[in-house]
C-alpha cells in the first residue's frame, strides 16, 4: 500500500513563508508609524508648513512711542508701544503682541518676532500692559483697556497674541460679546493664557480663527487647553520640550507656525 497523503490544500511551504514575513514587515512598518509623531496623530502642522522668509531688516522701519495716552472712561494710562512694518507702508494685517506677568514687549523684540512679521508684510505691534514694563500703572479694566488702546491705534483686521497672563486682557475682549469682534478680528494665537475657564460658556459662539500654541513641558497645559478646544474654529500646535514661555525656548518653531497662521487668516 501507498503511503498516506493529507487531505485538503496542498501547502507550498515557502509560499507561506515568505507571507508570513511580509506580514511582519508590515505590522513592524505600521507600529512604528503610530509610535511617530506623524502616525495616528498626523497634524496640519507637522505636514504643511512652509519655511519662514528670510529678515530683511532694511526694508523695516520702526516707530516707538513711549509715552502714548490710552483714555480709559475718565482714567489715562500712559503707554509703551512699539510698532514695526515695511517702509511701503502697506500692511494686511494688525498683529497685536501682549506679554505674560514677568515680561514686556522687549521679549518680542528681542527674539526678532515683530520684525519677522512686519517683513512677512504685517504691522507688528508690541506693547507693556498698564503697570508693566514702562507703561505706567493705572487701574482699569483689562478688556476695557485694549479695547480704547485698538481704537487709539485705529486698528483693523487684527490678530492678537496672548501668552498667559495676558489672556485677563484678550479673553474678555475677545469672548464677553464674541460676535462683536468678530468683524475687526482675525485671528487668536492663545499661548497658554490663564482664566480660560471664566469664559467657557461663550466660545461656542465664536467663530475667530483661533492658534493655541503650547510648550510640552509646559505644567499648566491641563489648566487652559481643554477649555480652549471647545473654540469651534481652533487648530493647535505643540511645541516639544518647550515650557510655559515655548515662543523663548524655541523661537524659530514658534516663527514657523505663527507665519503659517497668519498666512492663512491673511488670505
């Protein structure tokens, strides 16, 4: 008698082999994706941003004010500003640079981002907040206070950048009545600011193209960012081992991704 021979397929040994490595070789190539940062977590950032343009300085021109009178109800705050933009006098957009509890606008300026983005054809303005810096220290009301400041400065199509402690200036401007700056204003870069809870109720009613830019280092993240991702119209950026101040950690990822906003909230 014969030997006895299996029933059902006949298996081609290598065949399968060589199946069963690709097979690993995939979910090898798949897992490592997922464990990137550009895997399950892919961002318009990390895909899309384009390079900043290079400074020209010689094409900048500079104005400084420090002395410049804000009315604010029957108070005067006397303020420190600071404005850039190109000798063609010909901007698209009004960049509004406030400044946490510890700093001033020289931060910016000394990093170079208002001249970054005057060259990227914006006015860049950079102010000290009332008691900071060299602006003098006269109570008011924060929103009030930007508000007349805006108005002093006969600003339009504005974007305004808040870290942290000044978020007591820009939130309530931007959220106590959200559809009443919705025509002047264009923008939002929140970097990190406090007392996002006070306004959550209000930012479903937002419709400003909203930047939340964050240090992952940062200890305060679980304070302001779930708050800030119920904006409806809100895209966020993490920059890596930055901290609380990541635009001073890493000034020229933050460049990169503010250029980016602003195109887009230009176009």
């Amino acid at each position: 008698m014969g030997g006895i021979r299996p029933s059902g397929l006949n298996v081609n040994k290598p065949v399968v082999f060589g199946l069963l490595v690709a097979g690993l070789v995939l979910f090898l190539v798949y897992r490592n994706f997922l464990a990137s940062p550009m895997g399950d977590k892919v961002t318009k950032e990390a895909t899309v941003l384009k390079p900043v343009p290079s400074l020209d300085e010689t094409e900048l021109q500079t104005k400084v004010d420090e002395n410049m009178e804000v009315t604010v109800g029957d108070k005067t705050v006397k303020v420190y500003v600071q404005q850039v933009i190109k000798k063609s006098n010909q901007f698209k957009l009004d960049v509004l640079f406030l400044h946490g509890n510890a700093f001033s606008s020289k931060n910016w300026t000394d990093l170079k981002t208002t001249d970054h983005v005057a060259n990227w054809g914006y006015r860049a303005i950079a102010i000290d907040l009332p008691g900071k810096g060299r602006s003098s220290s006269v109570e008011v009301e924060p929103d009030k206070f930007l508000e007349a400041f805006i108005s002093k400065l006969q600003m339009t199509n504005i974007v305004i950048i808040a870290p942290s402690m000044s978020g007591r200036y820009a939130l309530p401007y931007l959220f106590n009545e959200p559809t009443k700056v919705s025509e002047t204003v264009k923008g939002f870069v929140a970097v990190a600011p406090v007392e996002t809870e006070t306004y959550e109720s209000k930012y479903s009613a937002s419709q400003i193209p909203t930047l939340i830019v964050y240090g992952s280092n940062d200890k305060a993240i679980s304070t302001f960012l779930p708050n800030l991702e119920k904006l409806p119209k809100h895209t966020t950026a993490e920059i890596k081992d930055a901290g609380h101040a990541c635009y001073l950690n890493k000034p020229e990822e933050f460049h990169k991704i503010l250029y980016n906003f602003l195109l887009e909230v230009s176009s």
